[in-house]
C-alpha cells in the first residue's frame, strides 16, 4: 500500500485516483476537525477547500514532513481564516419560530460539547482538538500550529482548566 | 507530573502511570477536580462529528480534476519558456549593474588606500566586490527556480 507521502507526489503529477485515496483515508478525521472547529457552519465549503489546495500545493509538498500534519495544517489555516471572517446575520426569531429541526439536530451532550469547545479562545481550540479528537503528539500538533511543544502543553493545561470551569458554571 | 499535567491527562483520556494515580488519590485538589474533569471528558466524548457524505467526496474530486489535469500537463511540459523570459529580463541590466559596481569599486578603492595603509585598502575593497559577486551569483541562480516555480503555480 502506498504511503501518504508517496500519494502526494503522484497528486503533484496531476493522478486523480491518488486524491481519491487520501480523500478516502483523511476524509472522517478532516470533516469532524473543520466540523469541530467551526461549530458546524461552511464546513463542506472549507473541507472541499483543503483539498483543491492540498492539489494546488502538491508540488511544494516537503517529502521530509508527514502529509497528516500538512493536510491540518492547510485545513487550520483554512479554518482560521474563515474564523476571521465577521459572523453571519442573526436569523430574524420570527423567521426561526416556524423551523421544525429536523433529523440532524443533535443531541444535547453533543451540543454542550459544541458549546464548551466554542467557548475556547481559538489558540486552545485548535490545540485542544487536534490533540483529544484526532491523538496527534504534542510534537506534531506543535508542528501544525507552528509553535513550540511547550506553547502547545501549557494551551492544553489551560483548555481543560477553562472548559472544567465552564462546565461546572453551566451546571450552576 | 504536576496537577495541571494529571488533570489534563485526565480529560484527553491518557493512561495514567502509576506516579499520576497516585497523585489523583493524594492530591486534595485534583481528588475534588476529578469528577468535573471525567464529566467534560465524557461529554467531549459523546461529541460526534458527523461523516462527510458521498456527494461531497464526488464534489471534492470533480473540482480537483481540471487542476490535476494542468498538473499532468505541466509536468509532461515544463515551461521553459517563461524560465527564459526571466532569465533573459534579468540578465539584460547586467551590464549596467557591473557598470556601475566598476565605478562604486574604484571609489572605494581610491578613498580607503588614501585613508588606510595600501594593503588593508585592498583588502576591504576585495571583501566588497566577494560579497558582491556572491549575492549576484546567488541571486542570478535562483532567478530559474523562482520562475519554474511561479509557472508552475500559475498553471496548478
């Protein structure tokens, strides 16, 4: 079976069925990052994104690197800048009186989750999520955010400090 | 490993060696934090993402094909061309520069055997025209890599 980092190159020389492979091995742990980190909004849009410049930067890609780490760091990036972007507009509440959920609402230990981890400033976020959601080591999360192993540990002391504190003022 | 070390191990769901057990029977503090932490921790855990669907796959891959596409060509046929644009662009203010770095070069030379003893002149004045020949040289062999590379980019 060929290595990440082998399909990668083939991508870089315009193969199809190499995107298809990664897609196929990346596409569960890439979808519920963007998910989580986005709360749930344009994280089709973002996904498919990641993807067309995982293509587009294929050439560029340092066979040194892990894809993994690469392939987040992209969606990160990706994700980051969608953060940046000012917020939708608030749906009228008369609008929203009529709206039946429908069979994707979730439930309510997913939403408090959701609720938790959005609470987060987006730093730990990040940290936190690659590292509970997707096992990443710190060394390779640190890789990804660009920063030192020890930013990402004290990130992820203070993430579970906070959602600690966050979820017991919610059970107050 | 400290409280904040075990209480995060905690809630990422890590294996506690025997050393962090025991820190959570003994410690006060985590001993009180540890519920709280379990129940984020389960809480995180019940959060499920859902799965990308078959459409977005088939999505993903039809909006790739048309860069995949360039990509095959553009590694088949490499643009020499634009590789020579930039070459022949930037070789053309050579003689201008070279030029000018001959009169820079002999002024300098001028002032500092006036002000300095001949050979300490010289050879400052030889250290300006290496680290001038240096840079120019690396800066004249990265032109063709800088431009392979933009017309790759440009055709991906």
């Amino acid at each position: 079976m060929p290595t990440d980092e082998e399909l990668i190159t083939r991508v870089a020389a315009g193969d199809g069925l190499a995107v298809g492979e990664l897609c196929d091995r990346y596409e569960r742990a890439l979808h519920a990052f963007l998910f989580r980190y986005t709360g749930g909004r344009d994280v089709d849009d973002l996904y498919q994104e990641t993807w067309l410049r995982v293509v587009r930067a294929a050439g560029r890609f340092d066979a040194s690197r892990r894809f993994s780490t690469w392939l987040f760091q992209i969606a990160l990036n990706l994700a980051r800048d969608w953060h940046r972007r000012p917020p939708p507009e608030p749906v009228d509440p008369a609008d929203a009186e009529g709206v039946v959920p429908g069979p994707a609402a979730r439930v309510e230990a997913a939403l408090d989750a959701e609720r938790l981890l959005a609470t987060l400033p987006e730093a730990q976020r990040s940290a936190f999520l690659l590292r509970y959601y997707h096992d990443l080591s710190e060394e390779e999360v640190a890789e990804i955010l660009g920063c030192p192993r020890g930013t990402v540990k004290s990130r992820l002391h203070h993430a579970a400090a906070r959602l600690v504190a966050l979820a017991r003022r919610e059970d107050a | 490993m400290g409280c904040e070390d075990v209480r995060t191990s905690l809630m990422l769901g890590l294996a506690l060696d025997d050393g962090a057990a025991r820190h959570v029977t003994m410690c006060t503090s985590c001993r009180a934090e540890a519920p709280a932490v379990r129940a984020v921790a389960a809480a995180l855990a019940a959060h499920r993402a859902p799965a990308p669907s078959q459409a977005l796959r088939a999505r993903v891959l039809d909006a790739a094909a048309p860069l995949l596409d360039r990509r095959a060509r553009a590694v088949i046929t490499p643009d020499w061309g634009a590789v020579a644009r930039a070459l022949g662009a930037a070789l053309l203010p050579l003689p201008l520069i070279a030029l000018a770095q001959g009169y820079v070069v002999n002024l300098l030379y001028r002032v500092l055997t006036t002000l300095l003893p001949g050979p300490v002149g010289a050879y400052l004045v030889f250290n300006y025209v290496a680290l001038v020949a240096l840079l120019a040289t690396i800066t004249y062999a990265a032109i063709p890599v800088v431009a392979a590379r933009q017309a790759e980019a440009r055709h991906a």
